[in-house]
C-alpha cells in the first residue's frame, strides 16, 4: 500500500502494534524520545549492559518503562521458581537437591541535562539471601566466596541484597564522541563481558556459569569509580574499585578499598555483534585467602539477530575468561545461544573451567592440582501465560559434566543434573526505533 493512501487511523493502529506493551506508556511520537543508552544520548537503549559494558544494538529489550517529563525511569528483573537436582543419576558427596528462587530487580532513571547532558541512577536488589538461602544454591563444581568461614563449593553464592546502587553522568562532546564518569556502592567496574543475568542470550537459564569467577564476577563490588571515553564505533574505559568479593552477611555495605584497578576496550562494529577486551589486577578478592591477588583477563564476542515482527531473534555469545595467581593460569571458556521462537524458546551453553583444588577444597587430598570440568546443559521453554506486561514461562533444562577420573569417587563418572522452573519477567518491547 503506498504511503498516501493509509488511512489515519489504521497508521495510528500500526504504530501501536510497532511500539507493543510498555506498561501503560502513551503510544505516540514523544513515546520514542529517551530511548537511548543510558551513557550515550548518540546510542540506543538496546546497548546497554550491565555497568557500562555494552551488549549489540539488536539485543531484544525484556522491561518496563515509563516516562516523566524530564526523564525516564526502566524497570526488569527475573525470577525462577524452580526445582533444582544436581544429583539426576545418582548421589554423591557433593551433590544436592533445593527448591529455591534465583531473582533479581533492577530500577533506572535516566535524564537529560542540557542539550547534551545525561544523568543516569540505578539500583539493583536481589532476595537471593531469603529465596536461595544464604548457602546459595546446590551447582555442581560451582566455586567462589564463603559461607561460616568455609569456602562455597558446589553451590553458586546468594547475591547481596543491594547489588547495585550507581550514578552515572554523560557528556556528549558531538554525535560520535561521548565522555562519561560512573561510581557505585556497590557498582560493577569496567572488566569482563556483561554480567551473566544481563546477557539476554542467559535470560533463560537460571544458573550462574562455572566460570563465574573468571568472567563476570566483579558486578558486584563495593565501591567503585569508572572515567570513560566513546568515540564512534569504540569505548575505553578505566575503573578502580575494591578487589574483595562481598563477605558473608550478604545485607550490608562493606569497606570501599579503592585498591584495585582495571581497563577494558569495547567495540561495536555494527548493529549485531559487541567485542570486548579487558584486564584488571583484582587485590585479596578473597575473604579466606586475604594474602593471595590476582589478575584476571577476559575477552568476549556477543552476537544478536534483529528481532523479528513475531518477537523471533537468535542470540549468541563466546566468553573467555582467565585467572592469573599464585597457582599459575586458569583458562574458562564459555558458548551460549537462544534460539526464540514466537513462544517457545530453546537454548544451551558449553563451559570450560580449569579449577584448581584449593578451589574445590581438596588441596589435602590433591594438593596444588588442576583439574578441567567441560559442562553441556539444554534447555527449553515456553510463555504460559501473560498478566499485562508480566510473562509466566515455564521450562526444563538438564547438564552433563565430563571430569577428570581422579574425581569420580566425589562427583561419580558423568554427573547430570536438571530443574523444571517457572519464570516470571517483563514481556518483550515490540518497537522500531
């Protein structure tokens, strides 16, 4: 149908179909100002990552949002509601079963100041603490942190409570050249691909990846300051931050050091793929091994396909990560996809982690060993049922891990586990910006 002849009505129609549910947002042209970046009025919304990382221009976009008239304020999260089996083909010393539900919520408000001005604030709180327990939850040679003055192991850590609490500000020097300041208490320095639970190409799956700790670990930290510098097509960015993990009362502010430091250089070539490299010497991040530093490297390629009218897109990602200390190198290498469909969504991930046996706490039995843990999990789900702008999608996923011989009298020759969940997150925004 040529432009002249569609009728005001159907236009206004097609529109709102484009713009699809923004939580009770008024569907018009102003709807579409203040979607951008949340450190970049030249970029889109769909950029952001967690922190200041960025993800492809693609990325499909799971949140609310809702204006003011001088800002804007985005609301997301998730939770799982799930039964969680770490032992599907048998019991071992370190396996375990939960019913648990791994959540997070994320609230943002992003302004402009002047012509060229941008204020960003953010926070982010999690009830992992309630709903995992403080133990966390049951993950096969899952490692990091401590619980009672022991080291977590097979159990991914609870985030604190206050995960995040940042304020950000924004120059923009001219279309292609933005300079930006960020500083969190707590706040994620500039090191690593995006966190975990803000990669949509993880979305679905309710698990942290084993490599964790040699990728993303540091989006939470306690005390944090990033200057950063975009022109064009590529950012570089400097933080330094506190290198201790969170401690064990996961609802507190801990000490700001400020004793560690980190850079990291993005780029995004086009409206598809985000590449980072970056470094960091992360000091003690360790409350039971205060005298042992590391520095940690990581490099990762994201990839997302336009989203399609039905909601339909794939979602990729290559995240390597690698620990340097007193033990030598520790290399991870993790590959994830998504496949979305209109409601049905199928996805995996391959881990490679390089664990050592202080990690896994069996340096007495193994002293300074390493041992390499590969892990395939599958999964798939499917939108139940919507209440306005909320999805209820229920799934099933089930992981195998290859170890190393010497571990099998522990963890048994091929260790699966599975888990059936219900999700309940924010609807996909339909738009064309």
């Amino acid at each position: 149908m040529q432009k002249d002849t569609v009728k005001p009505d159907k236009a206004k129609h097609q529109h709102n179909m484009q713009m699809g549910d923004m939580g009770g947002m008024k569907h018009d042209t102003m709807a579409m100002l203040g979607m951008n970046h949340s450190y970049s009025l030249s970029l889109p919304m769909s950029r952001n990552g967690s922190g200041t990382s960025w993800m492809p221009d693609n990325t499909p976009m799971y949140m609310l949002m809702k204006h003011t008239k001088k800002g804007m304020f985005i609301f997301h999260g998730s939770m799982f509601l799930r039964y969680n089996n770490q032992q599907l083909n048998g019991k071992t010393q370190r396996s375990d079963t939960q019913f648990d539900a791994p959540n997070w919520f994320m609230a943002m408000y992003n302004r402009q100041v002047g012509k060229n001005g941008l204020l960003n604030i953010s926070a982010m709180l999690s009830a992992d603490p309630w709903t995992v327990t403080e133990r966390g939850y049951p993950l096969l040679f899952q490692s990091g942190e401590s619980y009672k003055g022991q080291t977590l192991v097979d159990r991914q850590h609870p985030h604190d409570l206050f995960s995040g609490l940042t304020i950000g500000y924004t120059q923009r020097l001219s279309k292609k050249v933005d300079v930006f300041g960020y500083f969190g208490y707590p706040g994620e320095p500039a090191l690593g691909t995006p966190a975990f639970m803000h990669r949509i190409v993880a979305l679905n799956d309710p698990d942290a990846p084993l490599g964790h700790h040699w990728q993303d670990a540091t989006h939470i930290t306690y005390g944090v300051a990033t200057l950063g510098v975009r022109i064009d097509k590529y950012k570089l960015e400097g933080s330094v931050f506190t290198g201790r993990e969170p401690d064990e009362d996961r609802y507190d502010f801990d000490k700001m050091r400020f004793d560690s430091y980190s850079w990291r250089a993005s780029f995004n070539p086009n409206k598809a793929w985000a590449f980072q490299v970056s470094q960091a010497y992360i000091n003690s991040p360790e409350l039971l091994h205060p005298d042992e530093n590391i520095w940690r490297y990581s490099a990762s390629a994201l990839y997302a396909s336009p989203v399609s009218h039905d909601g339909k897109y794939f979602t990729g990602a290559l995240v390597w990560g690698m620990n340097h200390s007193g033990h030598g190198d520790e290399h991870s290498l993790l590959a994830e996809g998504t496949r979305q469909l209109n409601k049905q969504a199928i996805y995996g991930r391959y881990e490679f982690v390089q664990k050592s046996a202080e990690e896994l706490a069996l340096e007495e039995q193994f002293g300074e060993a390493i041992f390499n843990v590969h892990k395939l999990t599958l999964g798939t789900n499917r939108r139940l049922f919507k209440t306005g702008p909320i999805e209820y999608i229920g799934g099933i996923q089930a992981s195998i891990n290859i170890v190393p011989e010497r571990l099998h009298p522990l963890y048994g020759n091929t260790p699966m586990s599975g888990q059936v969940y219900l999700q309940i997150r924010p609807g996909l925004m339909k738009h064309k910006m």
